[in-house]
C-alpha cells in the first residue's frame, strides 16, 4: 500500500490568546500550514480537526466559515488530550484508503484558567479532597510514585526532566516560555502535588497547529523536496489493569500503542533519532522512556541523570521544551507534536535541530485512556 | 426537636447496614475472579456479562502510592495525602490517608492501612449529611 505525506505544517507561538476565538486560533494554523505546502483551502478535500473543550460545537465547519467554505467534509474530533493526534490519524487512515488525495488538519484549543480535573460532578457532596484528587497534578504525581516505588525513581530525578525541557524551550520561538530554571528552582518551586512542583506541570496556553496530508501519487506530484512520510500511526485505549478504577493507567496503552507503531515502521527504539512525548508533568516523561523502548525498565531515572535525552544525547526527547514549557492547548497538542519533529526531519529547526535526524516519533496520551503514536520519516 | 437524619453513603460502594457496621462493596466477576467497586453489569477485563457476587471488602489494606496535595480547587483544605490502598484480598481504593503526618518522610508505600469511616465535613445543597471513609496507618 503506498504511503502518506506531510506536505506542509506550522504552528502558531502558543500563549494567551483570551479575545480570540477558537476558529480565529484554528484558522491562523490552518493558513500557516497550507502556506508551508504551497496549497490552498481549494485543494483541500477534506478537513479533520482536533478540539476538546468545544467539541459539540462545530470547530472545524466555522474554521472553513474563516478560510473557505469549499463544502467538503468535515471530521470534529475529540479525544482528551489525544484530540489532536486523533485527528491526524483520521485524516491519515482516510488518504491510505485512497479516499483523498489531500486534506487538511487542524488541532485548536483555548484554555480556562487552573486546574485540570477532579470536578467530581453529580449527586452527593463533591468527593475532590475527601476521598483522595482527581487533579491532574495529583493523579500524574501517583503515576509517578508507582515508578518511585517500583525502581527508586528519586524527586531530583523527576525535577531534571523540568530543566531539560525548559532549556530545550530557549531555542524555540514559538514555545510559550522560553526560561531557564535551574535544578533548584525546579524542586523549589510551589508545590502542586508531591512530587510535581508547579514548574513540573505543563503550561495552559492557548494554540493550534496545522498539517496538509497528501497521497504518495499527489506527493509524487507536488514535488517530495520538504514532505515527510509517515511511516506509521498507532491507537490505543487503555486495557483492563488491576488498579484501573481508581489510578488511570497511561503505561499499558503506549507500551501497546509503542508496539503497534514499531512494527507497521518495521523499525525499532534504536532507529528512533528524536521523540516528541506527552511530559504534561515531569513524572509522566520518565514512564514513558520505558513505556517506548527508549530505555529497559528500571533505566529512566538512570537516562534523565546521564542526560541521554537532552539535545546531543543518544535519543533528545521534547526539543520544543515539551508540554512543560511549549505549552499544551490540548487538542492542538498532539498535531503541534508533529509540526515539531516534522521540523527536524526538514532540517529547519534551528538552535535546536537534531543533527541528521531521519526518524522521529510522536506521542500524546488523553486521561481515560487514548495514546496516539506516529513515526515520521525524512523522505530526501 | 428534628429527627437524626440517617448519613448518606458518600459512593454507592460504601454500604451502611441497619444493623451493624459500615463496610465497602465489591463485586466479583464469576469467571475471573476481577474485583470492582460498587455493582457491575459485565467484566471489563474478561467481558463476562453478569454472574457478579457482592464482596464485602476488607477494612484492612497497604499503601500502594499516594500523592501529597498542596493545591487543589478553591475551598479544599490543603495539604493532604491522596492515597490508592490494595485491600486484603482484593479491591484497590482511593481516598483520602489521615492521622499522619503529610511529608514524604513520613509517607511510605507498602505502609499497612486501615480504612475507617466518620461523617464527611461537607453537607449537599438539602443539608443532608454523609458517611464517608478515610485511610490511617493501621499500627
Ligand atoms: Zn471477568
């Protein structure tokens, strides 16, 4: 079966965008991305966009209200923080089957203020803080403590993750911050849930990110001088866990996701130059060296402390600066995933470029559980 | 004078007999022996539709990981010990770990729990007031 083509991506610097709307926010991505592919919306046959937080209300049709309403169709999709990812997936699977030719995604998303999760919600008292946190902090701190428990893992080892990521951010313009924070200030910093301090929580930023997917006969077309190919794409829910009910598992649903994408890749971790993954708290990263091969079990704490994941390590993981610094609009997350290791593959990032990088990954994780993975190749 | 209210299970799995003490509910899957919390209509590890049995899960049980909460939504009183407990002989639960110190120091995985139950601080809308359960090192 022949494969499919990143003809062109973008993202828009993420920040704080609060007199926008989101089919404005989409609709810069958009342009940004067809810009980039040298295409326009009338090349488009279909249009698959990324949206959590307004997911019954037609994101996608209003950014075509924006750019082109061309009458093609429209996908909207939500998935937690793998809302973006799940997008692209549609958007792939639907030009492998030969339906299109080109198409567009888009993945959008404006942030309230403060914490994630743990609303509780229904009949009866509200349960947050009486029977253990749903936050989002807490429940990654948890996360986080089972590998403590299991290998060791140590707060420092958790905090160097932090540091790695927000020096990455100092190369990349369009991340949301772009500050050093030194060990320190890291394991200094206000204390959200032990052991994420606040500046080992990801940034709530609003952004949208873009990418135009092309068959291999179109992209044969067009030109293949700056596409990427994607080699292959991975989704997974979560399967049954001992703990499930009360600890969201986000380990069994990459390491299944990991598999998957490694074997339709035909290629292994070790072929892997550069990984973009879901660090939306510190504790998170170092699960999922192992949960992707990146290192044996037991090792992560072992791989952040060499510093084997920084830029000019043996695999640099989340040169953008990562959800920690970037930012995560969650369901522009998971396709700006891909603008940056699409970069890479293009030789265009800058400060930060992985030298010579030829394969990267991709992977984004939504609590409840959906782990999307994508492995890109550079095509020239 | 008003009539005592009757406390209202904080979670359906939390059971309150008319005679005897409160206790939490499990139910066991007849095939695979895969314990939830509260009644179940089908396994979602096995897939096994109905032939559930209600357990009667233990008070007592060991920390298997917890986080320590410093910040949380407006009106939740901080720090505290988020903790996930494995009971004896089956069923993880999540509450919250009192009577302990909240430090990491003091905090240790694998610590053995016992799981009591006393009125929640919080009433709903109607005034009514609930049983709710709590996590302490058990001694
Ligand atoms: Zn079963």
């Amino acid at each position: 079966m022949s494969d499919v083509y990143i003809l062109g991506t973008d993202m828009i610097k993420f920040g704080r965008f609060p007199d926008r709307t989101v089919p404005d926010l989409g609709a810069e991505a958009a342009l940004l991305a067809l810009k980039d592919a040298n295409l326009g919306i009338q090349d488009m046959e279909a249009l698959y966009c990324g949206n959590l937080y307004q997911a019954s209300a037609m994101v996608g049709q209003r950014i075509l209200q924006e750019i082109g309403q061309t009458g093609i169709p429209v996908v909207n999709t939500a998935n937690a923080c793998a809302t973006g990812a799940t997008a692209f997936r549609e958007a792939w699977m639907a030009v492998k089957a030969g339906v299109y030719d080109l198409v567009l995604v888009v993945g959008v998303e404006q942030m309230g203020k403060g914490l994630l999760g743990g609303g509780g919600g229904g009949k009866g008292i509200p349960r947050e803080g009486l029977l253990g946190s749903g936050t989002m902090p807490s429940v990654f701190a948890e996360a986080g403590m089972e590998h403590a428990r299991k290998y060791g893992t140590t707060f420092e080892q958790f905090a160097k993750v932090s540091v790695k990521n927000h020096h990455h951010s100092t190369m990349n313009p369009k991340a949301r911050y772009q500050i050093e924070t030194p060990l320190e200030e890291v394991m200094n910093a206000e204390m959200i849930s032990y052991p994420n301090t606040k500046l080992m929580c990801s940034v709530n930023v609003d952004g949208s990110a873009a990418a135009v997917l092309a068959s291999e006969k179109k992209a044969r077309e067009l030109g293949l001088g700056r596409a990427v190919r994607v080699r292959s794409s991975a989704l997974t829910s979560d399967p049954w866990q001992e703990r499930d009910l009360v600890m969201p598992d986000v380990n069994t649903c990459t390491r299944k996701a990991a598999k998957t994408a490694y074997e339709m890749a035909g290629v292994g971790p070790e072929d892997i130059d550069l990984v973009e993954l879901h660090d939306c708290f510190a504790t998170a990263e170092i699960l999922h060296y192992e949960n992707l091969g990146l290192c044996g079990d037991g090792e992560a704490g072992k791989m952040i402390d060499e510093g084997q994941t920084q830029l000019g390590g043996r695999i640099p993981v989340n040169c953008s600066g990562g959800l920690l610094s970037k930012g995560h609009p969650l369901g522009a997350t998971g396709v700006a995933n891909i603008y940056e290791v699409a970069t890479h593959l293009r030789g265009e990032a800058e400060k930060r470029q992985v030298e010579g990088a030829k394969l990267g990954l991709t992977h984004v994780i939504g609590l409840g559980s959906a782990c999307a993975i994508h492995v890109l190749e550079k095509v020239s | 004078m008003a009539e005592a209210q009757a406390l209202l299970p904080v979670v359906d799995y939390l059971k309150i007999p008319d005679d005897g003490d409160p206790y939490l509910e499990g139910a066991k899957c007849g095939n695979c022996g895969a314990i939830y919390l509260g009644s179940r209509r089908a396994c979602s590890k096995c897939g096994t539709v109905g032939g559930f049995s209600s357990e009667k899960l233990s008070n007592k049980g060991e920390l298997y990981v917890f986080s320590i909460v410093h910040r949380s939504f407006p009106g939740i009183e901080v720090p505290y010990v988020s903790a996930v407990v494995d009971l004896e002989g089956g069923g993880t639960v999540k509450g919250n770990l009192i009577n302990v110190e909240p430090t990491p120091e003091t905090v240790k995985p694998g610590m053995p729990i016992e799981v009591i139950y006393k009125t929640a601080p919080r009433k709903d809308a109607e005034g009514n007031e609930y049983l709710t359960y709590y996590f302490q090192p058990r001694g």
